[in-house]
C-alpha cells in the first residue's frame, strides 16, 4: 500500500485530499473515480470544515456527515450517489488506516448502502453448450473459421476484458509446454503494470490458435481488428446460438468467473486472475458469490 507520504492524524482533510490523488495515480484508478472521489472528499471538508484533523474524524462524524447528505444538505442525493460517496469514505480512511496514518479507520463500520441494479448476465451451462456448439461448427464449416470459437473459448477460460482482449500480442502468449499453455496479460504504461498477470489456456487451445493463425497469418496482435469488429463476431454468435440478450465481453468475464467460483477457485486467486484490486473485490466479490449461487 503507498504510503501516506508524511501525512500524520494531525494533517488536516485539505493536506490529504492531494496525496489520496497521488495514491489514486499511482494504483490507476479511472480518471472518474479519481474525479468523483475527490468531489466527495470536499463535500465531506464542507461539512467537517478543510483544517479538521483526520485523526479527529470518527465514525460519529462520518454516520452524521451521511445523514446530512440524504436529509438535510438541500442537495439531492441519489441512492446511486449516496453508495459511492459511502465507498468514498471506506477507501480513503482505509487508506489512512492501512498507511499507519491514523491508528483505526473510522469509516468501516457506517453502513454501506449499495444501489440495488440488475445482476450481472452469465451464461447457463447450456447456453455455453449452444455457443460452443455454434463456433465448432463454424470451425469446421466450409470454408473453416477458427476465430470465433478461439475467441470465446479465450474469454470463457480467461475472462479478461475487452481492451486486454484487443492488445494481446502474439509473443504473450506462452506454448512452451503445450500440455500447460498460458497468456500473459501485459501493460506498455508503468502505472498499470499491477495489472499484469498470467492466467492459465485450456490445453487444447493452442490446436485451436495454430488453425487461426494458418487462416488469418497475424503478425503482432493476436486480434489485428478494433474492438467492435470483435463484438460483431460475438453478435453472430449469439444469433446463431439463440442467446436473446445477446453475447458480449462482460457476460462472457462474468460467465468466467461464476464458472470458476463453481469449481472451487480460491477467492485471492480469482481475483487476480481478474486483474481486480482488493477495493473493487469488495463489490465484485460478493457480485460473483451470490450469482454462483
């Protein structure tokens, strides 16, 4: 965890709103969560005051600071604000607690309100069973076509996302022992490289890559097409396997993953094998537990 860089529990809320930025950087947090993080933070210093100590911050404060917001700040805050801006203050205490900043984190027992959405869509066991079917019978049609089965069989067995998807180059992927293929998910910026990982291939699908790559002859990425050529593929797909809402990335890493928790995968190894950091396992996590369910 980055250090909270001199901060102490005398620093007021305005010396670590910067440093919860740098942190943010550093660990590559989206250009919004950074954005609406810190708006929530200086929400937070309207109503505490910028100079308050962080170490005077208690959970008093912050249950009062939320009842504040839903009732009496004059502001509307939807439930879908309010659980962010809760999230806000789990993480950024946390991060003062982890850091050693202030001897406890204060925010960890003010309830978390999360927004109430539809479940993620994952794939049954037999709708698998129809993709599957659709893209074997493309790969052996005439004339064959080994792109669409080797890709959905990559996302089910990886459940990487769509822009990791994209950027696979042909020399990460690693057939040196071909009864235990791997893909190695890589970054080119610095900022992301906690983001890289190796994720174990299904043995037969280096038969599957040599096919494409006799058709297709790639050169340097493994998919030399724009994302929306790939989700095109997956659309026909769906078409052809009867999958009403359709087939995309998220459903197919989200079908991964309930198949993965199924088997009895490790909680801390499935999520790195997702590339999630420990702040989005604590709502991605439970996400996955109740959809295996």
């Amino acid at each position: 965890m980055t250090e909270g860089a001199g901060l102490t529990a005398r620093s007021s809320l305005k010396e670590a709103i910067p440093i919860f930025q740098a942190y943010m950087r550093a660990r590559d947090f989206s250009p919004h969560t950074l954005r609406s993080f810190t708006s929530d933070l200086r929400i937070l210093g309207e109503y505490l005051g910028m100079d308050r100590a962080v170490g005077d911050i208690g959970t008093g404060d912050l249950n009062r600071f939320v009842r504040w917001l839903t009732a009496e700040r004059g502001v509307p805050c939807t439930p879908k604000s309010l659980s962010r801006r809760i999230t806000t203050l789990k993480v950024f205490f946390g991060w003062l607690a982890e850091t050693g900043v202030i001897p406890e984190d204060p925010a960890a027992p003010v309830i978390h309100r999360p927004v109430l959405t539809g479940p993620p869509r994952v794939l049954t066991d037999e709708e698998v069973e129809r993709v599957l079917r659709v893209t074997e019978a493309l790969r052996r049609g005439d004339p064959p076509d080994a792109r669409p089965h080797l890709l959905v069989t990559l996302l089910l067995a990886t459940g990487i996302k769509k822009g990791e998807c994209v950027n696979i180059a042909l020399d990460h992927i690693d057939l040196s022992d071909p009864a235990q293929p791997v893909l190695w998910i890589r970054y080119a910026s610095p900022r992301r490289k906690h983001k890289e990982r190796r994720i174990p291939l299904p043995p037969d699908w280096p038969a599957v890559l040599a096919e494409y790559r006799a058709q297709y002859r790639p050169t340097d990425r493994l998919f030399p097409w724009t994302e929306r050529n790939l989700e095109y593929i997956l659309d026909e797909v769906a078409q052809r396997a009867g999958i009403p809402d359709g087939l995309s990335f998220e459903t197919l890493r989200w079908t991964c993953a309930v198949r993965d928790y199924r088997a009895g995968m490790p909680e801390e190894q499935l999520r790195q094998k997702l590339g999630l950091t420990r702040i989005s396992w604590r709502e991605v996590g439970p996400k996955i537990a109740q959809l295996a369910k």
